[in-house]
C-alpha cells in the first residue's frame, strides 16, 4: 500500500493525539476517584485524635527483646493483660 508523505504525517498525528487522550482520559479518571468527597474524613487522620483513642498501653517489646525476662528492667506481669 502506497502512502503520500502528507498521509503518513496525518497519520502519525492522528495516533499521537489518540494516545494523548486516552492517557488524559486515564490520568483525570483516576484523579477524580481518588478525590476526597466533599465533607468526607480527612485522608491523613489527626495523631493527637488517634492517640487518645489508643488509650494507655505497655511496649511488650522492651521484655520480649531482651536475652532473658527482666534483663532490660521491664518483667510481664498478668496486670499488664488487665482487661478494664
């Protein structure tokens, strides 16, 4: 099949401009799902709020990483696993 040079370049820009919109099209559809909704929780949630949800805790892992219970100044105690 013969192609006139004007052709072939109409062509070439017919498919570029093709895959520029599709690529756009991909590119603001995915920005759109991943929009917050309006009035929709915050993606990053507040530490201080999240903190004060976890309440008290204990870091079991201070007793659990060291060579032998109590080497590291903290021993499990059953008040510890206290359920309130």
């Amino acid at each position: 099949m013969f192609v006139l040079w004007e052709q072939w370049n109409i062509l070439k820009l017919m498919k570029v401009s093709f895959l520029a919109v599709v690529g756009l099209a991909i590119v603001c559809g995915y920005g759109c799902a991943t929009a917050p909704k309006p009035g929709a929780a915050s993606a990053t949630p507040d530490p201080f709020k999240m903190n004060q949800r976890l309440g008290r805790g204990v870091n079991l892992g201070n007793a659990l990483d060291a060579p032998k219970e109590g080497d590291w100044g903290v021993v499990l105690t059953n008040e510890y696993f206290a359920i309130w």
